[in-house]
C-alpha cells in the first residue's frame, strides 16, 4: 500500500511531512493529499487495465496455438488415410504384376 515506507524511513517520512507543513501550508496539505491519492488511485486501475487486457490477449493467443495444434493434427491424420489409401491401391495394381515376375 505504502510502496514509499520500503524505501523511506519513518523519521525521513515525519522530516517529508514538516517540509510539506512548512511550504504548502496546513491548509492546502488535504487539497494535496487528495491529488495524489487520485493520482495514486488512476495509476493502479491504469496498471490493473493494462494487465487485464495482456492476460485476455494471452489466453486468445494460447487458445489460437490449442486450436493451430488441433488443426495441424487433424489434416496430419488425414493426409496420413490418403496417403495409406494410395499406398493400397499402388500395392492393388502392382500385386499382379509381382505375381508374374
């Protein structure tokens, strides 16, 4: 929550704290205090968005692959019967003409 507290003391925060007392007033501190959190809060849905629309283009991108892999074994499968169909029918004509050699 306070990302600002892993890199910051607690009496480098209170020093922080006076500094903004003594430029900005006690009066504007709140008005401040409100930007930020509402700078604070558009940049975490921002962020939230952005990874919400990377895993939705990655789950469509792996259901493609699923889909490619399906398809690719599919027409594997089917040029292989083709292909043993031909072989059969070779092998038919050539049958009697091995016979008589």
């Amino acid at each position: 929550m306070f990302w600002t507290l892993y890199f910051i003391s607690g009496g480098e925060i209170a020093i922080v704290i006076v500094v903004v007392l003594l430029v900005f007033g006690a009066d504007k501190v709140p008005e401040i205090a409100r930007t930020v959190g509402k700078t604070v809060k558009s940049i975490r849905e921002a962020t939230d968005d952005i990874k919400y629309e990377i895993t939705k283009e990655t789950h469509n991108i792996e259901k493609t692959g699923v889909d490619l892999k399906k398809e690719v074994k599919e027409q594997t499968k089917s040029i292989e019967k083709e292909s043993q169909s031909f072989k059969e029918e070779v092998e038919e004509q050539i049958g009697p003409i091995k016979r008589k050699f």
